[in-house]
C-alpha cells in the first residue's frame, strides 16, 4: 500500500474574531452556571452537582482563554507592524 501525500497545499488558516468569540463562549459559562444554581439542591438529590461544576470550571478556562487570545492577538499585530516598516 502506497503512502497518502497531499496533491495540493494547505490553505492558509482562517482568522476570525476570535476575542470576541472566546469572550462569547465564556459569558455563556457563566450564565449556564448561574442559572443552574437555584436548583442546586435538585442537582446534588439526583447525583448530578457536576453539571454546576462544569460550568464554573469552564467559565473559569474561558477567563484564562480570553487573557490568552488577547495577548495573540496584540503580538500578531505586533508582528505585523513590524513587518510593515
């Protein structure tokens, strides 16, 4: 069986708002761990708290994420005015 090679080059990645879209993403988070949070007593009856959990552990990533694709996005730009000049 021969090796699978591509027949064509990779397109370049696409680059999105992607500030915007992390800060999206989190904000959701967090609203799906305050909303599940008056019903916590029914989550912990039926085994289920981890749901809550979840949640604030992924609004928790989603602060990291945003500090993080800000400083990409400051050092792209960066990286592109110095290349301007």
């Amino acid at each position: 069986m021969a090796k699978w090679t591509p027949q064509h080059e990779a397109p370049e990645p696409l680059e999105g708002p992607v500030v915007p879209t992390i800060i999206g993403g989190t904000i959701v988070w967090f609203v799906l761990f305050l909303v599940q949070l008056p019903f916590y007593g029914w989550y912990a009856d039926h085994g289920h708290t981890w749901w809550v959990w979840t949640c604030l552990a992924g609004g928790g990533l989603g602060l990291i994420g945003i500090w993080y694709v800000k400083g990409r996005d400051a050092a792209i730009k960066r990286a592109e005015a110095a290349r301007t000049l």
